[in-house]
C-alpha cells in the first residue's frame, strides 16, 4: 500500500461519524481518530485513507449541497449536517478527554 493510504502510526481510529455514497460509487467515511494529544477526524474514501484537514473547511462557494470540504485529491463535499455532525463530535471529544486539538494543516512552516 502507498505511504499516501496509512494513516499516520500516532493515529487510532475510533469510529465512523459520516458514512456516505457519492454518485460516482465512491464510499467516504469520516472517522474519528486519537492522536497522541488530540482527537480529529480523518477521511477515507472505498476504505483508503486520504490526507486532509482534520476538520471539515468551509467551501469558498457553498452550494445546496455542500457547505464544507475535506480532503485533498479527491476534495469530498459535506452538506453542513454533515460537518456540523463532525465537528461536533471532535469538540465533544476533545472537552471530554481534556484535550486540545491543534489544527495547523496546510500552513507553511
């Protein structure tokens, strides 16, 4: 399997928020993940893992349809329902376990 398929080693998975079928047949789920000093949520499109934000990202141009965003190639759309599922969960997580997600995606170094 690619480097680009696994999930980080720091990364356990916990569960499925978003399950979904795309009109191309694609299966996404959004899954919750431990890292070692934070939940986030991680996409996986037909049971392969995707790199992206750990949080859905607003779309520039929303549409009926989708509001938010996540992923990289492919970019999957989420309704807000569905990002507000995610984000949601994540938050909830994250005060439970006292933890604080540091969200530093995409940013230069």
């Amino acid at each position: 399997m690619s480097d680009s398929h696994r999930i980080p080693d720091d990364a356990e998975i916990h569960e499925t928020i978003v399950e979904k079928t795309l009109s191309n047949g694609m299966v996404v789920e959004i899954k919750l993940v431990k890292r070692p000093r934070w939940y986030e949520a991680m996409l996986f499109v037909n049971g392969l893992y995707k790199p992206g934000p750990p949080l859905p990202r607003p779309l520039e141009e929303p549409t009926t349809t989708a509001s938010h965003w996540m992923g990289v190639r492919p970019k999957i759309g989420l309704s807000i329902e569905e990002a507000e599922a995610i984000i949601g969960e994540v938050n909830i997580q994250n005060y439970l376990h006292k933890c604080r997600l540091v969200d530093n995606w995409g940013q230069q170094e």
